[in-house]
C-alpha cells in the first residue's frame, strides 16, 4: 500500500511538471521604423539577443517620432536606426536626458534628393527650372521622417515653388522609383545611404551646396534609460555593435527578393558571418 501511495505521488508529481508550462523567456522590446536599413539593423540584433543571450526579442515598428517617444517613456528599450546629427537631431534634443546614447553602429550615412543619373541635372537648384520633367514632384517616404522634414527645407531654401513634396513610404517611393526608371523617365526621390536601391539602380544625389540636408552622418544606437542595469549582457551587445556598408548591404540585399523573411534573413546572415557576431558578444 506504502509503495503505490509513493508511486501514485510520484506519477502526480511528474504530471504537475509536465502540466506546468516552462518559465518564460524575458522579453527585450526594439523600435524601429521601417526603412531598408532599420529593419535589416533590428532583426539582426534580434537574431543575435536570442539565439547567443537566451531573450526573446519583440519588434515594433512605428513612425520616427514615435520611436523616440516609446524609448523616453520606458515602453520600448532600444533603437538601432537613430540618424545624427542632422536627421534626428531635433527628435534628439526633444529628449535629452531621458534617452542614452551608445555611439554610432554605421559611418556614412548621408540623406538628400536622389535621382537617377540619366537626368541631366546636378544640383537641387536646378529643379525649379525644370518642375515639369519631374512632373512637379518629389516622391517622399512617410509624413515625419527626418529627410522629409529636411526635403521641406530644402524646397524653401532653394525656392522650388513649381516642385510639391509627395508623402508616401519606403516601399512607395522605391516602386514609383522602379516604375519610371524602367522608362527612363525623370524622377527625383527623398533618400538615404545605405540603402539597396543605390545596388540595383544608377542613381546619384542632387548637390545640395547649402547644405541643408548636411553632410555626412552617423546611424547610432539608444537605448532606454536603466537598460545597463537591467539586462547588462543586452546592453554590452548592443553598445558594441558596429557594421560596414558592405555587411548591411549584404542583409538589405536579401530583404528584397519577394516573399522573403526578413527575420530568416537576418539568422542566416549572423550564422554566416560568426566572427563579427562574437565582436558584438565580447
């Protein structure tokens, strides 16, 4: 009687165990808004957080403001794709002091009018002159994005009351792009490098001798106040992530192909390049 009381606890034992579902994984919260190289940026860092640190990794995409919001208020933890000093730099002050800064992960950047290099012209000046071959029109990515913001300058600087700043989005812009590429048409687009269209079309940024959209930038990545503390391993690793053009061209490039996942992208392109990963886990 003793032994099957001890064996019917046990079994009951082990089924409670079996019936108790596992301890769930802690959980890191990344922002970004969906441009090419923010989203190759933040799924990678996903892949790399949860398969090297044992988190799981939640990604939000939203406007540029509102990536800036959630960060300051605590409800996201970090962002991969802050453009300085000129893109977001206004976004920036906006929160100073609620906010960290872990230094740039990309050197480069740069955001402008871009067009294809069949158009004979070469600077933004120039653009007035010819509002009809661009059928009056810059074709831009979402309403708040930094480079539109600067886009609206940059009509007012240069005087380009024949031109309207068309709102859209990174898909919107890259296929109105491709559209009147394929017929050689003029067309002039808000853009950024890195970014995968420079790879499958001949294109060049308009000189803007003014510098309004400034010069060249850097994409940093932030953080949340009070990240360190709480998950240190995640803070070191993003504090050391860094990459070349080459690398995130690499990710981007494969983000394009139709019906692609990104995420799939981003897990095969960690696992093929081990050692830079392990300079972001030291």
């Amino acid at each position: 009687m003793i032994r099957r009381i001890a064996s019917l606890c046990l079994a009951l034992a082990v089924a409670a165990m079996l019936a108790t579902p596992a301890m769930a994984k802690e959980k890191i919260k990344i922002v970004y808004v969906e441009w090419a190289c923010a989203t190759a940026s933040s799924n990678v860092m996903k892949a790399v957080i949860e398969e090297n640190l044992g988190y799981e990794v939640e990604l939000t995409p939203v406007s540029a403001p509102a990536m800036y919001a959630a960060l300051a208020a605590g409800d996201q933890d970090a962002l991969t794709t802050s453009w300085l000093p000129i893109t977001h730099g206004d976004m920036i002050k906006r929160y100073q002091g609620k906010i960290e800064d872990l230094g740039p992960n990309f050197e480069g950047a740069k955001i402008g009018l871009i067009v294809p290099t069949y158009v004979t012209i070469d600077s933004i000046a120039e653009m007035n002159a010819n509002a009809k071959k661009f059928d009056e029109e810059i074709i831009g990515i979402d309403p708040g994005a930094g480079v539109m913001i600067k886009a609206e300058e940059a009509l007012e600087h240069y005087g380009l009351s024949k031109i309207e700043l068309v709102s859209s989005s990174g898909a919107g812009m890259t296929a109105s792009l491709a559209n009147r590429y394929r017929k050689k048409e003029w067309i002039a687009v808000t853009g950024w490098v890195p970014h995968w269209k420079f790879a499958k079309f001949d294109l060049k940024f308009l000189k803007d001798p003014d510098k309004v959209f400034g010069e060249s930038e850097t994409i940093n990545t932030f953080v949340r106040k009070g990240l360190k503390t709480d998950h240190p391993k995640v803070y070191r690793v993003l504090d050391n992530f860094k990459w070349s053009a080459a690398e995130i061209g690499e990710v981007m490039a494969m983000n394009t192909v139709e019906d692609t996942d990104v995420y799939e992208n981003a897990k095969k392109w960690v696992a093929a390049h081990p050692n830079r990963v392990k300079t972001w886990l030291q």
